[in-house]
C-alpha cells in the first residue's frame, strides 16, 4: 500500500484556532509554495525545512508531526 505524501496528511491537522505545535506547523506550511508536497522522504522535508522554513521554529514539531504520519499511514 502506498502512503500518501507526508504534506497531504499535514494539511488534514491544519486547525484555524491552532491549538498545538502540530497544528500550527500545518497552518503555516499550507501557505508554503514551494513545500515538497509530493515528498514521503523524511530527510528531504527535514532539510527543506532547516533551509527554507522559519515558520517552523523548532524541529522537533517536525519530527513529532513525521512519527503521527508514520503512525497514521503505516
């Protein structure tokens, strides 16, 4: 089974009262054009990030929100 790409299952946690870390990196990377939205590649999107993202003020969002994804598509 193909999961599908870790952007798409990011924008099903957007939440426009963003009442977690999760959900307001979600908010944000919605408005990001240039997001890898096809990527399922951890270390693509966590360099994407460290150089293109200052939205996302920690990482450790990012690797909290990567294991939720994991979990949720398997």
């Amino acid at each position: 089974m193909m999961r599908r790409p870790f952007y798409q299952w990011l924008m099903t946690q957007r939440n426009p009262v963003a009442a977690d870390e999760i959900q307001t990196f979600a908010n944000a990377a919605f408005y990001d054009q240039i997001f890898p939205k096809q990527s399922e590649n951890f270390q693509e999107i966590s360099s994407y990030l460290e150089e293109n993202a200052s939205y996302l003020q920690n990482m450790s969002v990012y690797d909290a929100a990567w294991e939720q994804y994991l979990r949720a598509e398997g």
